[in-house]
C-alpha cells in the first residue's frame, strides 16, 4: 500500500471517529435535557407550595404585628 493511500485511510478513520463521538454527544445532550426538565418540573411543582406557604406566614405575621400595635397594652398595675 502506497504512502498517500495509507493517509487517506488514516484520515478517514480519523474523520469517522470523530463524526461517531460527535453524534454521541449529541444523543448525551439530549437525554441530559430531558432530565434537567423533568428535575426543573419537579423542583418548581415543590416549590411554588413552599413559596404560598412562606408567603402566608409572612402575611399573617405581618397581621398580627399591625394588630398588635392598634391594640392598647392594658396594665394590671
């Protein structure tokens, strides 16, 4: 086999394994994508319950701290 013909066969072999690991990152994205939505759904569906339960607590703080003040400190002196 004559030198030219050994090259091109080395770079071809080259070129098809590179053009293989290529499609393997691309199918490994995909599937990564895939997961990172299924986890950003999971962690959103735990956390806007979270967030109306902080958000309620603070509002009935807040309620309870406006009553407070409008509500005359009776002695027992």
């Amino acid at each position: 086999m004559k030198i030219g013909a050994r090259l091109a066969l080395g770079f071809l072999l080259m070129i098809a394994l590179i053009t293989s690991m290529a499609g393997g990152g691309v199918w490994e994205f995909s599937s990564m994508d895939s997961n990172v939505k299924s986890m950003l759904a999971d962690s959103v569906g735990m956390e806007r319950p979270a967030r109306a339960w902080a958000r309620a607590a603070s509002n009935q703080g807040l309620l309870i701290y406006g009553i407070s003040l409008r509500t005359p400190l009776k002695s027992n002196v």
